[in-house]
C-alpha cells in the first residue's frame, strides 16, 4: 500500500486471487463460484409456480428482492434484488455470480468493462475502466489540511483582549452618547424605532423561530480533536477517536456553526464538497427512523407469536398499539433513543467515513385515515441526527424509504403487499402525497441554517419501476425535481443534490433523460446474494465487485453524471434472521417459497464469532473491492441490533460497525484506492451544470415531454378516471429545533421559499375514495369532479452560461 509520508506513491497491486497462494499473475482472479453451474431454475417470474405463503396477504407482491410484481409483460427486476434469470438486456445487474463477464455473452453488461491493463476481450470506446477512489496526488496531498488548526475554544489571551476593546467600546460611548441625547437628538423627535422585520412564512402552521434576548458565554469547550471527551445529552461520557485529522465542533451559543470536518482529506461543512471528485464515503443508519425486521429482530421477535406476527413496521405498529402493558407504541421512541445516539455519530466519522444515508418514512409529517404509524416523532430524532452530523463534520443524505401505499411492496416501504403508488386507481393520488411530503422536506432542509448538512435528498427508495413503467416514474422524478429547485433555487448551494433511484432499469436507461439538469445523483443499489446461491468461498468474490459494477459506474458518471450507489453489503448469500423476510427462510438452506436446493448451512456464514483469520481478511478484500468498484456510496447499514433470542447479530455481513470492532471492514476506507487496478480512470470533475454551475437547465422541449401528470397510471387507467386530491389543505411545516432561552439564534421558520404558498393536497369532500393501500386490482370508484390541479411547477431558472 501507499505510504502516507511520501507524496505520489503508487499503491502495490493487489493480489485479486483472495487466498494466500502464489500466483502466477495478479491479475488472475478465480472463477466465479461453482463455474459448472450454467441455470438455474427460478420460478419467480411465474408466481403460479410459488405456491401460496400464509405469511403474504393474498394478491400481495412478494418480499423484498424478489423478482417482479408485475403480472404482465414488461421489464423483469433486476437479479441484483430479483431471484429469476430472466435479466434486462445491458444491465451489469442481470446476471448472477456464476456468469459474470462472460466474453461469449457480452451483451448481457452494461458497458464491457474488464479489469485487465495487459489487454481487453473488447476494443473502443466501450472499453472504460473504472473510476480511482483516491483524490489525485495520493494520500499526502489529501492530508495537508491537518496543517491547519481546527476552531478553538476561548482562551486566555483572546478574552483579555476583548477585554481590553470592550474598555475602549465604552469610552467611546461615553463621548458619543451625551451628544447624541443632548444635540441630534433635539433636533430629530420625530424619528421613529426600528423594528425587526417578521418571517414572511408566518401563515404556515407549526413553524417557529427559537430566539431570546440574552447569550451566556459557556465555559464548555466547543472543539476537540482525538482523544477528547464527550459528554452526550443523558450525561454519558466517551472519548472521542478520529486518527484522521478529524476535529467535532459545537458551540451551545452558536448551534450552526459548520466548522467540524470528518478528516483530513474531507471538506469542512463550511467548505465547497466537489462532487465527482471529492468522494462520498458513507454508510447507512438503517432501521432506526425506519424500522426493518433484519436490522433491529429484536421489536419483531416480541409478536412473533401474534396471531399475526409483525412483519412490517404497519403490524409491528399494530401490535405495539395493542401491548399497552408492554410500552404501547411508544416502544418505538425508545427504540430511536437507544439504537443510534451522537456516539455513533462520532464512530462513523473516526472510521472515516463522511456521509450519512438517513431512512424516513413519510409518516415523519403526518399519517391519515387509519395508518397506524407514529407519526411526528421521529422528526425530533432526525432534528438531532442533523446536529450531530453538524457537531462531527459529516453530510447526510435525506433518504425518502416510505411512501403512501408503497412503492414497492416490500417490508422497509411500511407495508409489506402490494405496490399502491403510481399504480392501481389510488396510485395518482398517493404520488401527489408524495410530491407534498417531497415539498415539506424540501423546504425544511434548503434553509440557510441546514442545507450544508442535509446536501443530498433522495426522493424515492427502490421503487419498482417494472411495475409503474419507467415513463411515468420519470415524469414523478422531473416535477419533484421542479417542486425541489424551488424551495431552494438552483445552483451550488442553493438546495440539496437531487438523487433519484434507478428503478431497477439499467443506468444506461436514464442516460440524457434529464440533460443539463442542476444537481441530480443516480442512485444504485447493486446486490450479490439474492441470485442463486453457492457454497464457494468468501475469498473466491475477491474481484467479483471490480467485474459486475466498476465499468457501468464509471460510464454512468461519464454519461449520465454523478453516480452514487445508496446500498451495498458484504452478503454474498441470503443467510441471516429475517433478512428475505420474517419467517421467511432462506435460498441457501432451501427452506425460501419457491425451489432452491440446499446449499448447505446458514452457520458457516452467520457464526460470526468464529471466522478465522483467513475469512476476516478474505471479507476485508471483498469490501475494499466493493468500494473501489462503487467510487461513491453508503454501505447498508452501520449497525444490526441484536437477537433477542440469542443475544447477538445474526445477519453479520450488513453491519459495518460490527466488522470494524472485528477486523474485517477496513479501519480506512481509502486502503480501497487501487484495489481493481484502475488502469485507465475516468477523470474528474463533473460537468459544470451538473455541479450547479452555470447553465441553460433542462430543455422546454424535454419537460413537456416528461409532463406532470402521466396520462395513465399502471392498472389504473386514464388519471381524469381516477380519484383525486386537491390542493387546499394547510401545510404541515416542520418545526424546527429549539435552544435554551439563553442563546440567541434563529433556527428558521421551517419554509425556505414564503413565496411557496399553495395548500397541500387533500379529499375533496364530495368525492368517493378508496383506502390508499387498497390492492391495485380493484376497480376505481365512479368519477367525481376533479379538484384543482396545483399550477405547473415551472422548469427553474438558471445563469446563463458566459459566452466565450
């Protein structure tokens, strides 16, 4: 590896075999595992096939990573999350471990990427290697910054000097004060006081502004570098650890100041991130905000033997509500109180890692009708995610996991069933629920005092695009992109990047579908265990990252623009508790719905506590590939809580902050620089629009033809036959966090544009709906008088770029 004292030391190569035997070239990866094997039989694309599962609804799609929903022709999900080998053409997700490059079949990759500096199977333009995960100039130049000495507390000196000015401050007052009362006063009675000026949002419910009359310097110190102590809200102490140049601030009378920086080679908050050439390095805070049955079993395994057992957070709501003895729903409050606090905030931060992908559920502003969700308090835990990332110098990407009716079907949405958002006859009106939930969001975070914190808004999680149709899923994308440049405007700084999922389309689908688009990340999340599963090895992966993502990333950040990938694990079978599901089983013991044959124990893979020197490292090597391959991404997830049945982690390979304690993450995420070869890198940076530069925005021509709303909606039909909202209700702003009466700041009104003043969307009394979630099959009730649309979002406006 590079030393981190010499300038411009190329990193050794890396043996790609994963074991420890000789070889006759590093380059000479082993096969992927089990080469014999050419199919398999997967009966998902036919769910006649399946069988009925007692623990699904009737009608209900399948559970997460499963292959499509839909019932009719069209695109199959991809096999990073799908189970079937039905695959989509070019996607470098359709195939399974087993075939992954083959020369005989290229057409089956997006791109033709091979990893190879002696040669390649394919000449030309289609050739591109992957992307360098290291700045430019090696490790040394990242780590200059630690020259410069972080914001310090007060000290002696400074306060004698201010001392020594506040003295001359008031002898100048002493002259300048009996001339005023006794010359220009007499001579101007008729001046008027000044008056402070009033929020120009005052007419938005729930918004307020923490101020007060008087600040009280505090002797707590407000910056601290590794090895500080910190002190957390309940009193409890750590110390804090952060080997990379990495410093916290937070001053209680100044709570938005951004001068923290994660590390050395990461930009202060305070500072310009250059994306496409600063990297995200990030991880995921799964399953708090939003719960998932794999990442915290222990709140479903209480209800497991429920008449219905929990399988979703609707259930686990449910069963809460009913457990009144046991803590009601507020069980879900203690859960965000303990599952993740500042400390991991810290962690994260000293594992060097700067960005963070936070999961919601829309239920975060409100529920309607009977959903059963807590609504509301997990805003007040993702106000104090905000200050801790502030406090530790790192970003967050504001990760939209829930919409209204789901927009997959799968257990994290909410619900787990069938997929009610733009599909079925309440699939328009839950999106234009969403475009709201979008909208208040949006507002929260474009505000002055949070944008530099919140700088990435993911505005939908997975959804199934083979089951809304890709057109419409872009149109959705386009008008909650207009209705986001507007609570923040358009340029660098002005609002959050705009990540949109790819659907599980190819990324090669959504080339120029938003050309000159201010600020847009396309989000991917690539997948190895839900395909067929294999006994081989962990150490038989060691390049399987670097063949299956790297060449599509770097031709997407060529073609498309910023590419992210918001989810990767270290699984490379379906082994773990509740991972498919609760109660689901898994492929690799053969125990899932469907045929699999058993590949032998879950044991081997989950029995975390005995892997073996040789495994740890053999995981490490598939980790450092994963990230060179993924340049820019947040691995799922940071933490799994225990079982409460046996007292320990069961799904192993999706905890980052488990594999750190255990020596099989790396300790540095940049040891990964260098780790596929990188032998002919795209380069940086990204195109000026698409860094919020100058530019002329998206075409006229390209936004009629993505016009919001889709004439159809999937097994809905014509949307003017479809029930629908209309924008009149008030809106329910965000409130913003509030401070001791000692400290005078304004933390905003919770509505960054006032001129943003249309109601949100709601029933029109006198019209007939159906339950959002209703099964999309049923058929639409008869058609009432449409509600008034809200005026088209207008396309931003953007600085013309200078004329040479």
């Amino acid at each position: 590896m590079a030393s981190n004292d010499k300038p411009n030391v190329a990193y050794d190569p890396l043996p790609l075999t994963g074991d420890d035997q000789p070889t006759t070239s590093l380059y000479n990866a082993p096969p992927s595992p089990d080469p014999r094997l050419s199919s398999f039989h997967t009966p998902q694309m036919n769910p006649t096939e399946l069988g009925a599962d007692p623990s699904i609804p009737v009608g209900a799609a399948q559970p997460r990573f499963l292959g499509s929903t839909a019932l009719y022709d069209g695109p199959a999900m991809r096999e990073s999350f799908a189970s079937s080998q039905h695959t989509i053409p070019n996607s470098e997700y359709t195939s399974s471990v087993y075939a992954l490059n083959d020369p005989s079949a290229p057409g089956r990759f997006e791109g033709s990427y091979r990893d190879d500096p002696r040669g390649s199977y394919y000449t030309g333009d289609q050739n591109v290697p992957m992307s360098p995960v290291g700045a430019a100039g090696g490790r040394t130049l990242e780590e200059k910054r630690t020259a410069y000495a972080p914001p310090r507390a007060k000290s002696r000196r400074k306060i004698m000097i201010l001392a020594v000015v506040a003295a001359l401050i008031l002898l100048l007052l002493a002259v300048v004060i009996p001339v005023y009362f006794f010359v220009v006063r007499p001579n101007n009675n008729e001046s008027s006081n000044a008056s402070t000026s009033s929020d120009s949002s005052a007419s938005k419910s729930n918004h307020a502004t923490a101020t007060s009359s008087a600040s009280t310097p505090s002797a707590t110190p407000v910056t601290g570098r590794d090895g500080s102590e910190i002190t957390m809200e309940d009193g409890t102490k750590f110390t804090y650890r952060n080997s990379f140049g990495g410093y916290w601030y937070y001053d209680e009378n100044d709570p938005f100041n951004n001068g923290a920086r994660a590390q050395a080679w990461s930009p202060a908050l305070n500072e310009t991130f250059r994306y496409g050439t600063d990297k995200m390095r990030g991880v995921n805070l799964g399953g708090w905000l939003n719960t998932e049955p794999f990442i915290s079993p222990a709140l479903y395994e209480k209800y497991l033997n429920n008449p219905t057992p929990a399988v979703d957070e609707w259930t686990l709501s449910e069963a809460m509500r009913a457990d009144t003895a046991g803590g009601g729903i507020n069980q879900l409050e203690d859960h965000y109180k303990t599952f993740i606090t500042e400390k991991d905030f810290a962690e994260i931060a000293g594992a060097g890692l700067n960005f963070i992908r936070i999961p919601i559920g829309f239920w975060i502003i409100e529920v309607r009708d009977e959903e059963p969700f807590l609504p509301k308090v997990s805003w007040t835990y993702f106000l104090k995610a905000i200050k801790w990332a502030r406090k530790y110098g790192l970003r967050i990407n504001l990760d939209l996991h829930a919409l209204p009716g789901s927009q997959n079907g799968w257990n994290h949405s909410g619900r787990l069933g069938t997929t009610g958002f733009l599909n079925g006859p309440m699939g328009y009106a839950n999106a234009q629920r969403s475009l709201d939930y979008i909208r208040i969001l949006a507002e929260f975070i474009s505000q002055p005092q949070y944008k530099d914190v919140v700088t990435i808004f993911g505005i939908i999680n997975e959804p199934q695009g083979s089951v809304m149709g890709q057109d419409a899923l872009a149109r959705f994308y386009l008008e909650a992109y207009n209705i986001i440049r507007t609570a923040g405007g358009t340029g660098e700084g002005n609002g959050p990047y705009v990540s949109i999922h790819d659907g599980f389309f190819p990324r090669t689908d959504w080339t120029n579908t938003f050309p000159n688009a201010d600020r847009i990340t396309l989000d991917s999340h690539p997948y190895l265990c839900f395909n067929g599963q294999s006994s081989a090895p962990i150490s038989t992966y060691a390049t399987t990252p670097c063949t299956s993502w790297g060449g599509a990333v770097n031709n997407s950040m060529a073609s498309f623009g910023l590419t992210n990938a918001g989810e990767f694990s270290n699984a490379v079978t379906d082994c773990g508790l509740f991972l498919n599901g609760v109660n689901l089983g898994t492929r690799y013991e053969g125990t899932y719905i469907g045929v699999w044959p058993r590949m032998g124990s879950c044991s081997t893979w989950t029995d975390w506590q005995n892997y073996d020197a040789a495994t740890k490292r053999a995981i490490r090597q598939f980790a450092l590939a994963s990230m060179d391959a993924l340049q820019d991404y947040f691995f799922w997830t940071w933490k799994i809580g225990n079982s409460s049945r046996t007292g320990k982690v069961e799904t192993p390979a999706w905890s980052y902050q488990l594999g750190l304690e255990n020596g099989w993450m790396p300790t540095d995420p940049r040891d990964a620089t260098g780790a596929c070869g990188n032998s002919n890198p795209w380069s940086p940076p990204l195109r000026a629009w698409q860094t919020g530069g100058a530019g002329a925005g998206i075409p006229a021509s390209v936004s009629s033809n993505l016009a919001w709303p889709p004439a159809t909606i999937s097994m809905g039909g014509a949307v003017t036959t479809l029930p629908t909202y209309t924008p009149t209700g008030p809106i329910p702003t965000l409130p913003v966090p509030t401070f001791p009466s000692s400290v005078t700041v304004n933390a905003g009104s919770g509505w960054a544009n006032a001129a943003d003043s249309q109601g949100v969307f709601v029933p029109i009394p006198t019209c007939t709906y159906l339950d959002p979630w209703v099964d999309p099959s049923t058929a639409p009730p008869p058609v009432c008088a449409a509600g008034t649309r809200r005026e088209a979002i207008p396309d931003p406006l953007f600085t013309p770029a200078p004329q040479a």
